[in-house]
C-alpha cells in the first residue's frame, strides 16, 4: 500500500508541475496580442505567408491570443533582426519573420549586425527559398545566363544584407556575370516596380514570391529565370540550374552551398533571446500543429505559395552548422562577397 502511494504521488509531483506551466502558458496568453514582425514590406511574400499563418496558428497557441503582423524593411533584413534581439519583447508576445541569411551574414561579418543568430528562439520553418534570378525580357538588353556574362545588367536590390546583394554579387565574383547592382529599395516590391518601370532589369528574390506577386509576367512570359540559389532545383523549375550546378572550382561550389544554408532555413520564424521556455515550446508545438493543419495547407497551395515546413529543432542544427563553419571557408566566401 504505502509502495503504492509513493507511485501515486510521484506521478503527480511529475504531472502537477507540467500542468502548471500549460495553464502558465494559457494565462499568459490569454487575451493577449502576438505581434509577427517581418523583414519585409506587407506586399512581399513574408507577408502573405505571414498573414496565412496568423490565421492558422493563432488556435493552436494555448489561450488563443489575437496575433497581428508588423512590418519592417530596412538594410536587407538587418534593420528587423536587430530590433528583435536588442529592442522587442522578450515574453512571448513578439515573433520575428527574417530574412533567411540571417546566420550566414552574421558569419560574413557584415557591419551594422547587431545580434547572436545562435541565441534566438527558433520555431519551425515554413521551407527552403529558392531564389530566382529573373530578368524581364522587354526591359534589359540580355536575359540568358550566356549574355549577362558579356553585356551589364542593372540588378535592383533592399540591401547588402539580403538576397537581392548576395546572389548578384556571387555570380559576378564566382560565375562571371557583369551585374551592376543598385541598393536602397524597399522590400521586393520596391524592386518590381523598378522593374517595371525600367529602373532595374533584374532582381535575385524568392521564386515565390515572384509567383504570387508577379504572376502576369510568367503568363506573358516576359521573364526569364536564368538561375536559382538553392542547394537543388526547385520542383516546378526543372530546367532552371542552380548555381552550385554552374561552378567550375571546387572552392566555388563550396562557397556556394555555405549560402545554400540560408535557402535552406528559408522561411523561418524565431523569438527574440531569453524568451521563457515554456512559452517557446508552446510556440514550437503550436507551430507544429498549423503545419498539419490541412486547411492551412490547402490555403497557402492556393495563393501559389510552396510548404515543405521544418521543426523548431531542425532549423536550430542547420543554424548551428552554419556557426561553426571553419574559418578557412569563411575567408573564401568573404572574397567571393568582397567583404574583408
């Protein structure tokens, strides 16, 4: 009997305390406000896969808080990440949607970078990017991966730190391209118009993004995608190379797949440092759930966007990986970004 009770009330000290930090949890969250702030303009794809899961997830977090988006552009996603770790909430209340090289530029050092990727809180991914370096056809004077290596091509761009600088500047340093790159834009949609307008001929973005904002240009096939950034091609671009594929050096495809790294953390959303842990597991595991939710699914299938989603965990190794990269390599990649 008394061998018994012990069990009986060992169980209980185990189960009171988890169910204590649940209802926490709830409590906390209850009738409160989570505020998803993107790297992005609200026009981009950040934000409409930002917006889709808001209004999935918001059920599946405990106390079924109000979650709205915020959105700040700036620096090719630096303005964003740094806020998150240095000036927003650290309770909860505050999840950060950045840009995707957020581990790899700091390992480049860039200057302005204000944050520990190694520190924030991650929660899950909505997939890999896989980057499309466009051109349109009726604007620029060459728009095959063969010509803009003899002819200059005006590439639009947010900022060093994002895509938009990387990719362009990979390509002439490792391919032989001769893209002038222009910064200063805000978010992608910035960059479109440019586009359109004849500013800019081309720009290095998220192939989803293109699909969704941009489709009239596909339709009318006035684009041409010459490249993609990621570790493989995409599955609805089969004849599109990537990058890696177009190296000659060892060295090259190398550098190339450490930025790979960031395609594939793609679409990750995070916490600012020092988040309590329970709240970050309950973000983890309501993140989770909108990632099964079939409804969810169906929805963002519908606007043209891809979901091929990763844990919390999985993105933190990839992360991790990305920290330790040796410094030999680090050196390579920082020639071929001409950073020192």
């Amino acid at each position: 009997m008394n061998r018994m009770l012990f069990a009986t009330m060992g169980c209980a000290a185990v189960l009171l305390p988890q169910a204590a930090g649940a209802d926490a949890v709830s409590d906390f969250y209850k009738g409160n406000t989570i505020t998803i702030i993107t790297a992005t303009g609200a026009g981009s794809a950040y934000g409409l896969h930002g917006r889709l899961l808001a209004d999935a997830m918001r059920k599946n977090i405990p106390g079924n808080p109000t979650i709205v988006m915020q959105f700040m552009p700036g620096g090719g996603g630096a303005k964003q990440a740094n806020y998150l770790y240095n000036a927003a909430a650290k309770n909860g209340a505050v999840i950060g949607f950045p840009l995707k090289h957020v581990a790899v530029n700091q390992m480049l050092g860039r200057k302005g970078l204000k944050y520990d990727a190694a520190k924030f809180g991650y929660l899950g991914s909505l997939g890999p990017i896989n980057s499309a370096v466009a051109i349109l056809k009726d604007k620029a004077p060459a728009y095959t991966m063969e010509d803009v290596r003899k002819t200059e091509i005006i590439m639009g761009s947010t900022g060093k730190s994002s895509e938009t600088y990387i990719t362009p500047t990979l390509m002439n340093n490792l391919l032989g391209t001769r893209f002038k790159i222009v910064t200063g834009y805000r978010g992608m949609k910035g960059v479109d118009l440019a586009m359109e307008r004849g500013e800019v001929h081309g720009r290095a973005g998220s192939w989803d993004s293109l699909k969704s904002g941009q489709s009239e240009w596909l339709d009318k096939n006035t684009v041409s995608i010459i490249a993609l950034s990621g570790l493989a091609r995409n599955w609805d671009l089969r004849n599109v190379p990537t990058l890696i594929e177009l190296a000659k050096t060892d060295d090259q495809r190398a550098v190339l797949e450490f930025f790979g790294s960031g395609n594939a953390v793609g679409w990750l959303f995070m916490t600012p440092p020092s988040v309590p842990a329970a709240r970050v597991a309950a973000l983890r595991k309501a993140f989770d759930a909108t990632m099964a939710d079939q409804t969810y699914a169906a929805k963002v299938r519908a606007r043209k966007l891809d979901l091929q989603p990763s844990t919390g965990a999985q993105v933190e190794t990839i992360i991790r990986k990305t920290m330790s990269t040796s410094p030999a390599l680090i050196k390579k990649v920082k020639a071929a970004m001409n950073a020192k």
